[in-house]
C-alpha cells in the first residue's frame, strides 16, 4: 500500500485542520505570547509544505511539533519563559456586586495558580498545559514532545504535587 504524501493538497489540507491550534497552543505555553505562537506556528507548516516529499503523512504531526520546539529554542535561546494568562472572569455582575469578597479571592487565586504555573521547569509546564488545557492524552503529548509516556505521566504528577503544595494556604479560606 502506498504511503500517503503531504506534497497532497488534500492530505496537507487535513493535515493542517487537525494540528494548526494544537501546535499554536503548544508554542503559546512555550512564549507566553499568542502572536508569536502563531507565527511559529505558521512556520512550522510552510517547512512542513517545503519539505513535504520528505515527511510521511503519518509522521507530519511529528514533524511539525518538532520543527516547532526548534524553532522556539532557536528564538529564545535558553532564557526562562514567563507564561502569561489572559484572566477571564467567569462570573456574572450579580455575584460580583453581591459577594466583593469572592471576586477578590478568586482574583488572587487565579494570580497565584498564574504565578505557580509559571514556576513550573518549562517541559513540566507544557506537559502539565497540553494535558489540562488541550486535555491531550499522555500518548499524544509523548508523541509532539519526543517523550517517553512514562516521563509524561511523572511531569504531570510532579507539576500537580507542586501546584498544590504552592497553593495549599488557600485551601482553608471560607468564602
């Protein structure tokens, strides 16, 4: 059987339906920076295009997470990356009116899981973001990291212990 080639508009088409906000999403937890994430992004897929007799259609999300993270380490270097949240306030005008308290308590424990977060080493927090916020499988992030699923599951368990011992004053608070 032959091998499907991403010089195939159709297959590149797919190709790039399927992995363009994962791996946007992945260079976002690496920048901190959503413009730039796109980019990068955006220039993972035309080295994918312009090498594309050379990459198997099954290997291409490989591909493109690996040229990605190059492309990162080609960016910054070995500087630590601080990641930034845009805060999103979940709660409707009433309960803030309501309840002044709450708003306040969840601000800062938004601002402190922001801050714990951002402490995590970077391969603990892309790891930690791809499974709880693109709820990737271990297999998957394994996959786009070049990691085994063991050392996978460990950073994931490790940045959880760690959330929780940074956040664990909180934790008595009655609101």
């Amino acid at each position: 059987m032959d091998k499907q080639t991403v010089c195939e508009e159709k297959i590149f088409h797919q190709i790039h339906k399927d992995w363009a906000v994962p791996l946007r999403n992945f260079l976002f937890y690496k920048f901190g920076d959503l413009e730039k994430s796109r980019d990068f992004a955006q220039e993972a897929f035309v080295r994918l295009w312009n090498n594309c007799s050379k990459v198997a259609s099954d290997k291409a999300k490989s591909y493109l997470y690996t040229v990605a993270n190059r492309l990162f380490l080609d960016e910054v270097g070995h500087q630590k990356v601080q990641l930034k949240f845009q805060r999103r306030m979940q709660i409707t005008e009433s309960q803030m009116e309501s309840n002044p308290e709450f708003v306040y308590r969840q601000q800062e424990f938004k601002g402190r899981l922001e801050q714990a977060i951002s402490s995590l080493s970077e391969q603990q927090r892309t790891v930690f973001l791809m499974s709880r916020i693109d709820k990737m499988k271990n297999r998957e992030i394994a996959t786009a990291l070049d990691l085994s699923i063991k050392t996978v599951e460990k950073h994931v368990s490790n940045s959880l212990k760690f959330l929780k011992g940074e956040l664990e004053d909180l934790k008595n608070i009655k609101i």
